[in-house]
C-alpha cells in the first residue's frame, strides 16, 4: 500500500509513523509527506526518514478546491492507497475528501466529539472536564467529526494547562496513529455508516479501546 501524509508544522505525529515504518511495524510505503507550510519542521523529518517533502504553497492558487486539486495530483504521482492527516491544520474541500473518502484518515487531540475544531487542550482545560484523549478518525465532509477507529483517554489533572494536557495527549497520539494505519494496511477496518470495526481487535479496554496492539 502506498500512504500520503499531510502536515503543517511540528511533525511529531509523522515522526511517530515514520519510525515505525522504519522498524517494520507499518509495513507500507510511505511515498510523500506534502505541507502547506513552507518551514514545517515535519518537511525536514520526512528528510531525515529518506521521504520525498514537498511544500505546496496555498498562495498560488486562486482558492481552496484549486489547490486541493494540486493536492489530489501530488498524491496521485504517487499512486496513494491512503492519505493521512499528521497535523495538517488547513480546511479540505469537498473535492478532496469525495476523491479520498474512505482512505482518508485524521488524528484529533480530543474524545470526539468534544472540543473540535482549534485548540481542543485548551478548551477541555477551560471547560474543566476531568478527562480528554485523543481521536483517530476517517475524514469526513463535517470537520473533525467522521466514524471513529480509536480513542486514548488521559486525566485532566487540576493544576494543567493547555501545554501540560497537550504533553499527555500527544504520547498516546504517538501510539494509537501509527496502530489505526497498521490495521488499516492489514484490512481489518470496516465501516458500517458512522460505526468502525477493527477486525479481531480487544473492545472494552482503557485507556485505549480497541486495545492497542503493536504500539
Ligand atoms: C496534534 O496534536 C494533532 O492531533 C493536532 O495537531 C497536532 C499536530 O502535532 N491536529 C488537529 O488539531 C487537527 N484538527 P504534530 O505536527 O506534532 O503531529
């Protein structure tokens, strides 16, 4: 399978899923990493890892489905099976969602469907709940709000801040990424409407359910 990865900045997401290509345990090709985001630091770790880094600048084009579409060509040299949102903080547009649907796949920093949007640590500070997560998901056209593969909870301590949450969030983002896209190249994921199905996988679990497995 050949996977896409989108990003925009910091890249730890990809770093996550590009070491564990390198150690065998996603066994795909990870074939480009494309930010919209000259100096992302991910387009520097896709060059450590050997990847192909492309930066695409959104200026160029006259609005959002024209760049998307340059988006879908950049993937489509590639031959893509998956595409995966690593961080990637820009709205997609219909065109590339309908093209991607499916295989198409994001990670949230909250229990969705809580806190989407921006600043999902902050908010769950600023609301006061007592525990927040993490989210990996298909795309779909409502914004962080498609069929959910997997979720991690952590405790929301008294004392945290948007920078404390965010740390605790991120190590669990780091494991149940790189597992959502290893069942997804083992073709164990399913999907029935809004409901997910990872075949074999242990369902009742915390603070991960399913049960993480190889991460
Ligand atoms: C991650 O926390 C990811 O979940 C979040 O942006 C961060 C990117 O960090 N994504 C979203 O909020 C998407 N709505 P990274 O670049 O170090 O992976």
């Amino acid at each position: 399978m050949n996977i896409g990865i989108l990003i925009s900045g910091r890249g730890s997401n990809l770093e996550a899923i590009l070491k564990a290509n390198k150690e065998g345990k996603i066994k795909s090709n990870i074939k480009v990493v494309i930010s919209n985001k000259e100096h992302a630091r991910g387009l520097k770790i896709a060059n450590d890892y050997g990847v192909k880094a492309v930066y695409i600048n959104p200026s160029d084009f006259s609005d959002r489905e024209e760049f998307d579409k340059r988006l879908i060509q950049e993937l489509e040299k590639y031959s893509v099976d998956l595409v995966v949102l690593a961080g990637y903080m820009r709205i997609l547009s219909d065109v590339f969602i309908e093209k991607f649907e499916g295989r198409l796949l994001n990670i949230h920093p909250s229990l969705i469907p809580a806190f989407q949007g921006l600043k999902p640590q902050k908010k769950a500070v600023e609301y006061g709940v007592m525990y927040s997560g993490c989210t990996v998901h298909f795309v779909t056209k409502e914004l962080d709000n498609g069929p959910i593969i997997i979720q991690a909870v952590v405790p929301v301590l008294p004392d945290d801040t948007e920078d404390t949450l965010e740390k605790r969030i991120l190590k669990y983002e780091h494991r149940i990424y790189p597992q959502a896209i290893k069942w997804f190249e083992d073709g164990r994921i399913s999907l029935n409407g809004r409901k997910v199905y990872v075949k074999d996988a242990v369902y009742g679990t915390l603070p991960t359910n399913p049960k993480l497995e190889d991460f």
